[in-house]
C-alpha cells in the first residue's frame, strides 16, 4: 500500500471530510498510534482510586505493541512506571492491589515502589549487577486536582492546557469530584476510535 498520506488543510473552514481508508486500512491505524497515540497525554484515572490500593495497572496505546504501564503511589507521590519485568519481560502487577513492593510472579524479581532494582532470586554474586537497566523505566505523568495523566513521549505541554481550564472554571469544586461506579455506564462500541471522537465532539446534537 505503500506509506499512507492525508493532506488536511490547517484552516479548519477549508477541511475536508477525512477519506474513507482512513476508517478501515490497517497502516492508518498503525500510524496514528505511532503519530498521536504514543505522543498523546491520556487520562488514566484519579487519586479517589488510591484510597485502597497503591499500585493502578493500565495499558497505553504504543506503535507496535501496547505497552502495560502502572501507576504506583509512593508514600505520597505518584509515579508512571513500566510494568514489564527487566528480566524476561513479564507483566509486574496483574491488578489493582495495596502492596509493599513489586514483584514478578514469573520469577520473582523484586522492586521497591520507586521502580529501583530489590533482589532477584538466583543472583547471589553475579558480577556487574544490578545496573540501571535493572530497574523499572519511568514514564512521564501529570497531577491536576483529583486526575492522574501519563503518556509514553509527550509532546505537548499539557499543563498550560489545564491551567487554561483553571482560568476559565476559577469557582469549579474539583475536590468534591468523585466517581460513582453504581451511576455509571461502560459501553464497549464497535466502530473507529475518530469515528467516535468526531461524533462526540461535531456538538450537532447540543441544541
């Protein structure tokens, strides 16, 4: 198919619709993770999910593979890390749990909440170990009021976005904010991720 191109013009009120293959080829998918997704701020969830458990496993959209981060609060601060073992790449934390360290179930290497290299069984004397690479990858995270952001390579300074929001809701009781799973709905939709966002956001329908 070759490398895919889309020309959008930047001035909105000369845009064009995008064309249909952007909807259902493979490599536009590919790409716009690789372009957008992985360079996006995403929200992940908010420090309500704290109060019981201090470690948050979520995936990320990556170019390639989807990449499994976990949010951790450590004493009173909050860390993105990777939650792939540096051993043999097996997923850290399975579920949302209140724990002392981390540990791989596959075969149990250790790492403190800070993501640093603990112990690893069967290691005893091996020179030249650990090192750096040894310890869980840090990922880029944002706190704004009750909400947790993280992204894998942002590109957007996400925090002059908030503050715009701060400015324009200065009276706004974000500390009263919480999240009732019992008066909320899931909904799983078959259809394109833009497809989605265009109609959320076209407001057609607020009138």
């Amino acid at each position: 198919m070759g490398n895919p191109q889309l020309n959008i013009h930047r001035d909105i009120s000369k845009a064009q619709t995008l064309p249909a293959e952007f909807y259902t080829r493979r490599d536009y998918f590919d790409l716009s993770k690789e372009k957008i997704f992985a360079k996006s701020w995403q929200m992940i969830t908010d420090t309500h999910c704290f109060d019981e458990y201090n470690t948050y496993p979520f995936i990320f959209l990556n170019s390639y593979l989807d990449e499994p981060l976990l949010l951790v609060k450590n004493d009173d601060k909050y860390l993105c890390l990777s939650n792939v073992c540096t051993h043999r790449a097996h997923v850290v934390v399975q579920d949302h749990c209140k724990i002392r360290h981390l540990q791989c179930p596959y075969h149990g290497r250790q790492y403190n909440l800070d993501g640093q290299f603990r112990s690893m069984p069967g290691f005893e004397g091996v020179k030249y170990f650990p090192t750096e690479r040894d310890n869980l990858k840090r990922f880029s995270h944002f706190e704004w009021h009750l909400f947790i952001f993280a992204s894998l390579n942002p590109i957007v300074n996400i925090g002059e976005i908030l503050q715009d929001i701060d400015r324009r809701l200065i009276d706004f009781p974000f500390h009263k904010l919480k999240f009732d799973p019992q008066k909320s709905a899931t909904y799983e939709i078959d259809t394109h991720w833009a497809l989605y966002c265009e109609n959320y956001l076209e407001g057609f329908h607020l009138p």
